[in-house]
C-alpha cells in the first residue's frame, strides 16, 4: 500500500507541475503572438497612413541622438585639449596603513578655461620596464554628486588648481608587480560641465 501510495504522490506532484508550466509557456506564447500582431498591425497602419514607416522615423530619431552625442563629446575634447593642464604627475610604491605597499599616484589638475566641472576622470597608464602599458587606473578626482557623502564634493572652477590632500594618494591596487615603478602616462579622459 506504502509503494501505491508513493507512485500517486509522484503522479499526482508531476501533473501539478506540468499543469504550471505548461499554464507559463501558454502566456509566454500568448504574449509573443499578440506582440508580433501589434507589431504587424503597426506597419500596416504606418504604411498605409503615414508614408514611411515607424522605423524611418526611429532612425532619424536615433541619427540625431547620436549627432548631439557626437557634438558633445568634441565639445569636451576640445575644452580638455585647450583648459585643462594635467601636470606633476607621480607614481611610485608608497605606504598605505590598510594595504601595506602598494602603487601610489599623485598629480595636479588646472581648469583655465572659463566653465566649471563637475567631474574630471584621469586615467594613469602603467608600464614595464620595456615601455609597454600593462594596465591603467581611472581616478575621479572631481565629482560632484547628489550622493557624495564627502564634503569636499565641489566643482573644479575656471582658474582653480586641484590636488590631492597633503599625506595622501590614490593608491593603484591592481597594477601587476611587472610595474617598473615611476613609468606612466597619464591623461584626462573624461569630463562633465557644471550646468
């Protein structure tokens, strides 16, 4: 009695299961076959009605996303190549209390242009002792943002010179021990203006 007991436990488990998942794949084909009608629907209407289609408009949408996009960012190399100076620029193992030995970075920033930012992204490049970059570290020296719990969250102002606190550094955690030290590159890679 025990073992037909069993077998009904298992019959009964296997219809429960198979009634879910079969009731889960009815809706998704449901879903699937209702939004290839609207879809289709869509077109018909589009073509018939409004001359080119929704995609043509979508394009063009996306075209002149990507034109401000495009616009935006040589704004932002231009004023990165023509107001920022990126200068006295420091790598080398430096104590940290938490860390012990570790690759610590050090620069300065100048904004000599005439907009304020809100951030500024440098990125260090790391090399070995053949010159070649191994790695690279982005830093946020500037960032201000709603949800900065540092006081120290301001713009970099026109004419304003950024630099790290006295006694301290980024340190640079993930640089591979093939690191000749002192050997970097450094740039500014990213800015946002102040609004």
């Amino acid at each position: 009695m025990n073992r037909n007991a069993g077998y009904l436990l298992v019959l009964l488990l296997g219809l429960v299961i198979g009634y879910f998942a079969g009731r889960e794949h009815l809706k998704y084909e449901m879903r699937s076959a209702l939004l290839s009608a609207a879809e289709g629907v869509s077109e018909s209407l589009s073509s018939t009605f409004g001359g080119g289609g929704s995609n043509d408009r979508r394009d063009r949408s996306e075209e002149a996303v990507q034109a401000e996009e495009d616009k935006e960012n040589a704004l932002r190399t231009a004023y990165i190549d023509e107001h920022l100076e990126l200068y006295d620029v420091s790598a080398k193992y430096m104590e940290s209390m938490l860390d012990g030995k570790v690759p610590g970075v050090l620069f300065k920033l100048r904004n000599s242009g005439e907009r304020s930012l809100d951030k500024v992204e440098v990125t260090i490049y790391f090399k070995d002792s053949n010159g070649n970059v191994i790695a690279e570290e982005d830093f946020l020296p500037v960032l201000v943002s709603k949800y900065s719990f540092s006081a120290d969250s301001k713009p970099l102002k026109p004419g304003y010179i950024w630099e790290m606190e006295r006694g301290k550094f980024y340190a640079a955690k993930k640089v591979p021990t093939e690191w000749l030290e002192g050997s970097v590159e450094a740039s500014i890679t990213d800015i946002r203006f102040t609004e």
